[in-house]
C-alpha cells in the first residue's frame, strides 16, 4: 500500500479567501491560553507586520483596516470533506487527519501511470479550487501525514528508505495526545531516529506501551486502520464570499471553484451532470435560485462555465451576494468521449442548441418530427431538436410547407370561399377523414387554391359542419 | 511601349471581368432551380446574407431544395421565428430531413437577431433562415460578419417595406406570386447588375412530382 498524504496548512484562511480573487489583510484569529491572538494571516496582513501568535489588538494597531475573522473549525471539516469528494476520482480509499487528507494511491497508480502523472493533474486543480497544498508519499499512512506535514514534498515508496526518511523529524510531530507528548519530553529525546536507535525491550520498559505503538504503526509493524470515508450521493458545496459582490460577472470566481469541485466529484463518481442548481444568497432577502440545464451530461468545467455565463449576464438579484451555492442531485452515467475530428461538428451542435436554451428558454428551441396521422394537425409534432425520427413514406407531396397553427374560417360567397376575392380550386380535392377514435374527428376536403393575387393556398372544405377553411401555404 | 494581351493579364488575375460577379463558383450554393441559378449568376451566396424581400413571408420555396441537399449533412438548419409552422410532413415530401430543423419560436425582435447571430457565426449550422421584425442597418452588418465568420448562409425574409432601406446583404430579391409560381427580381447582386428576372414554377414540378432533383 502507498498513501499520498495532502495537507492544507492554510486551510482556515482560505475556507474563508477563496470566494475571492484578491483580498485584503485579513487575520483568522483563535482564542488561546485566555487571550484572542492570530493563528492565519494573509499575504497583505504579513505585509503589515502582523505574524501568527500576535495578540488581537497589537494586530489591530498595525493595520486599522485589517479584517478579522474568528476561525471556523466546522467549516474547515466542511471544506476537507468537499476535498474528500473531489479527490476520489484518485482514490477510492480516503480518511482524514485535522487540515489532512490521506489517499491510498498504490491501488490506483498504474491506472494513471505512475506518480508524477497523478500528481500534476492534482496540485493543478487544487489550486483552481483555491487551497494550496503540501503532499507527502509513504508506505503507511501515519507516515504519510507526518512527513507531509514536517517534510513536504518527501516520496517514499519502498518500506526500506520509511526510517531513514522519518528519522530527523521531532518526537513530538507523532502525537497531540498530552500524556504522550509529557512522555516525550521527559525521555529527553528529541528526534524519530534517536528513539528508534534504543534496544527496544529498553524502550518498552521505560515509556510503557504507548510510544512504541506509536512507531510501530509509523513504521508499519503495527497495522493501522483508518475509518474509510463515504462519497456522499448528492454534490451540494457552498463558497462563503468574503463580504458582498453586487456584479454578476465577478460571481464567475467562486462559481468556477464549485465547478471544478462539481466536475472532480462527477469523475469520481463515473458521471457526468445535466442539472445544476444554483443559489446565490443575500444578507436581508430570500435567497435565489437557478437552474443551469446542459443537453448532455458533462462534467467539463469551461464547458459548463461557457453556459454558466449566458445564463448569468442576463440574471437580476435583489441584493448583493453573500454566498453561493451549487447542487447537483442527480447525474447520469457519462462516456467519455475522445475529441476526434468527427466528432467536433457534434460538439458545437451541442454547444449552440445549449446556448441559445440558456438565454431564450428551452421551450422556445424546438426540433420538428412527423407523425404517422393522416391529420394535418396530428401528422407532425414539436419535439427536442436533432431527435432521431423513424422515416415514414413521404406522403405530403400535394402539401404545402407552411401550415397555419389554426384553420382560418374563410368567408364565402355564393359557395365559393374568398381570400382578396373568389379562389379557384384546383382539380380534385383530397380527402381526409380520420380521428374517429380518439374524439378529434375530422371528414375534410382539401384543394390547392389559387387567389386572384397569385397565391397559391391549401384550403379545406369541413364536410360535415359545411364551412371553408385556409390551412396552408405554398409560397 | 510595352504590348501585353489581355488573355495574359486575365491569366494572372489582374483584371477583373464585370460580367462574371465577385463570388466564384465555390462561394456559391447552388438553389436547384434551374432559372433561378441562372439570374443568381450560380446560386445563393455561401457565406453571406441574402434578403428575400415580399408582401407576406413568401419566398420559402425557393431555397427548399438547398434545404434539402444541405439537410443531409450533420449540421443544423436554424429557423428563426418563422411566420407559421413548417409543416413536417410536406418537408420530408420535398426531401427535407426534418431532424436537423432547429426552431426558434415565440421569441421578440430583439432575441430574433441575437439568436440568428449566433447560429450564423457558431458554425454548427449549413443555413439559418430568418424572419426579423425590424432590423436597423448597423445589426445586418452584425448578421453579415457573423454569416461571414461562420461560413454560413443567413436569408432573411423581410417585408417589401425596406426595399429602399441600404444592405450589407450580397443579394437582395424581391419576390411576388404569380400565376406560373413565384416572380423573382433581383435587386442587388454583388459583384453585379440587379434588374435580373425570372418566374419559379414552385408548385409545378416539386410538389406534384416529389422531391426535387438536386444537381
């Protein structure tokens, strides 16, 4: 077994940064030993002078318009199992440390060929999701989170090089148990490797049990299982902005985070999305909602960003966004296709039929089919467009291409219907007579008709309630 | 003084014949009406607007046979906002694949002209046929370049009205019924005299004998 390790050392800044694309100072503070001091600060408050450890008003002295945020340890957990999500398109194996995530890989390697494959695609969408990272590779998990949090970067994969590469680390990096960590200081040893040098009978016998199942686990000769984690079945995640964003377009920051959350789910999942729910949240009115509809499951975030933005130039809020939330409740089984030559016609088709649906409404983009009913009313029928129809034998040659959404009742003169004065009909006329079981029954006579302007029209005459009708045109 | 023959510099390019118009035969797309082909000077413009100009959405019949050759290609006909239904069944009698119909239905004036600018420029669609409200001249330039960009021929069917308003459009016919079919008249041919006539015979041949044949 191999596990990668991922530890997200600012985590409590960033669950509270990444709805942004520039913030200014900010201070994540923590109530510690009785006094309320800064535990994160970001670039442009470290620019101030302002250093983890600080009491809150020695901070507040240095920058007046230093914002301050109390650190949200739910929504840390939160933002770790939206992680969680996203990373099991890696790993089907994942469990959790504080501010870590720990994957099985080994299992999952050859899939993609070898570590540093996995890891690029990795680091690179992490930082689209806007969490930096510190990664470690070893053969046990607890090493794993440990060497990733002490010595980032450090792959081990064979069992031999593990004590060589914990060696150095500090005791105390093992455990934040207090008994333990008591232990180890009155051990007087500071370093993994000087522990590990002592005859081990020795060391049972002077620390008790404790730390020496500490190191086996570390080093793999104690089993150590880990509860493992559950994808969950719904993607629900929500970016808290930090303050309020009034225009539309700056919403495509965070949105585009959720997406790629959105769309490392779905990979993990083996799905992709065709119904996005949206909802933007307002400090003093009920939140809106949206939906973002896709003709086909997707899960590529430009793509969906593409549509995303027809949808959201043209949308009214009533007030200034707080925060906004995606929902995905449901996707379907997604193939991934190969971008071939063929297959690009195919792609912008889609991505016209999803443009126009977005910004018109999907009820206005309508595809044609015919039906196998001899009325004209009933031989044809709007469905989505590009709908594979099954052909029927071509039957409306004397028929015109245009046909009025209802016959218009034709005035009559002396038996003879009038349109800009009398018509001349042509030849023998068709009959249709159908509809009889099922309550829309017509027995009809239709003819091609001249008008004395030239126009040539399809008319009918209503055989059983007498009457004329224009139901068509040919020009 | 140097003699240079005019079979040379025709040779090379360097003069231009009036008579013969600027769009070459593979920026043309044959309308399969034989007579109209011949005062078209080959065919509809490819990548461009064509106006056809009547007193109540005439004109559909003329470009059914494209309609037809273009339908059996993988890319959409675009229909915005026509005036009626396209009526499916005599479609596929004129050898229409209705399947590659995309309709755009119910939608204002202003949505007509967005929606057909994107279809002209997405280059998902072979034709995009239109029927705009009203159209100021700067928003048929718009039409023009996205027909231009996506290689793509947009027709618009617009009133008899605007025959004296200015177009970017390559070609501008008016169209009226008449006894034999429909009476075309060019108005303004690029690279070309309008003035050109000719009469249709649409409901002689195609809708008694089928679907027409297509070259």
């Amino acid at each position: 077994m191999l596990w990668l390790a991922l530890y997200f050392p600012h985590l409590p800044l960033e669950v509270i940064t990444r709805g942004r694309q520039q913030a200014g100072a900010l201070a994540i503070i923590e109530k510690l030993g009785g006094r309320e001091q800064v535990s994160r600060c970001n670039s442009a408050a470290q620019a101030y002078g302002i250093r983890p450890g600080l009491a809150l008003p020695a901070a507040l002295a240095l920058c007046t318009g230093l914002s301050v945020q109390r650190r949200d340890r739910a929504r840390e957990q939160q933002a770790l199992h939206g992680l969680a999500a996203w990373a099991y398109q890696f790993s089907a194996r994942i469990s959790f440390e504080p501010s870590l995530l720990l994957l099985e890989v080994g299992a999952s390697l050859r899939l993609f060929g070898g570590l540093p494959t996995l890891l690029a695609p990795l680091q690179r969408e992490l930082e689209q999701l806007g969490y930096s990272v510190r990664h470690a590779v070893a053969p046990t998990p607890m090493a794993a989170g440990v060497l990733a949090r002490n010595r980032p970067d450090c792959q081990v994969v064979m069992q031999d090089g593990l004590c060589e590469a914990v060696a150095p680390l500090p005791l105390a990096c093992l455990t934040r148990a207090r008994d333990v960590r008591n232990l180890i200081r009155h051990i007087g040893m500071d370093s993994i490797g000087d522990v590990l040098a002592l005859p081990r009978a020795e060391l049972a016998r002077r620390t008790g049990p404790q730390l020496l199942n500490l190191l086996d686990r570390l080093l793999g000769r104690l089993p150590d299982p880990r509860p493992e984690w559950q994808p969950p079945r719904h993607f629900s995640q929500t970016i808290e902005l930090l303050g309020e964003i009034a225009q539309t377009m700056a919403l495509m920051f965070p949105a585009r985070r959720l997406m790629v959350a959105l769309c490392g789910f779905l990979r993990g999942q083996g799905g992709g999305a065709q119904r996005l729910q949206w909802t933007l949240r307002h400090r003093d009115h009920p939140p809106t909602r949206f939906g973002q509809g896709l003709l086909d499951p997707s899960r590529d975030p430009d793509h969906m960003l593409e549509v995303l933005r027809e949808r959201i130039e043209r949308l009214q809020f009533p007030a200034p966004v707080v925060a906004i939330d995606l929902r995905v409740d449901d996707w379907q089984a997604f193939e991934e296709r190969s971008l071939t030559l063929f297959e690009r016609p195919a792609q912008a088709d889609q991505a016209l039929l999803e443009r126009l649906s977005n910004r018109l409404g999907e009820q206005r983009i309508r595809g044609l089919r015919c039906l196998a009913d001899h009325r004209p009313e009933c031989a044809w029928q709007f469905c989505q467009p590009g709908e594979s129809v099954v052909p029927l034998s071509p039957r409306g040659v004397s028929q015109p291409p245009w046909l009025l959404p209802q016959p218009r009742p034709l005035r009559e003169c002396q038996g003879a219907p009038q349109y800009g004065g009398a018509l001349r009909l042509e030849n023998l006329p068709e009959r249709i007579e159908a509809g009889w079981w099922d309550g829309f029954d017509i027995t009809r006579d239709y003819f091609v008709a001249h008008s004395p302007a030239g126009e040539r029209l399809w008319v009918f005459r209503d055989r059983r309630a007498g009457g004329w009708y224009l139901h068509g045109l040919f020009m | 003084m140097q003699v240079v023959s005019l079979d040379e510099l025709k040779r090379h390019g360097a003069l231009w014949q009036g008579r013969r118009g600027l769009l070459t035969a593979d920026r043309l797309l044959s309308s399969g009406w034989t007579v109209l082909d011949d005062v078209l000077g080959g065919g509809w413009p490819r990548a461009s607007l064509a106006e056809v100009l009547s007193d109540a959405h005439q004109g559909l019949p003329l470009i059914l046979p494209l309609l037809a050759r273009l339908s059996a290609g993988p890319r959409w006909l675009a229909w915005v906002a026509p005036p009626y239904v396209p009526y499916a069944p005599a479609l596929v009698a004129r050898g229409v694949r209705v399947e590659r119909l995309l309709l755009v239905r119910d939608v204002s004036a202003g949505q007509r002209l967005w929606a057909a600018e994107q279809a002209l420029k997405s280059g998902a669609c072979s034709a995009v046929l239109v029927w705009p409200e009203q159209v100021q001249a700067a928003q048929l330039r718009r039409l023009q370049l996205a027909a231009e960009q996506g290689d793509c021929p947009g027709i618009l069917f617009r009133s008899l009205r605007t025959v004296r308003q200015g177009s970017p459009a390559a070609l501008r016919l008016r169209v009226r019924p008449s006894p034999a079919g429909l009476a075309v008249e060019v108005l303004k041919r690029r690279g070309a005299w309008g003035g050109a006539t000719c009469i249709v015979p649409v409901g002689r041949d195609e809708d008694r004998g089928g679907p027409a044949l297509v070259p």
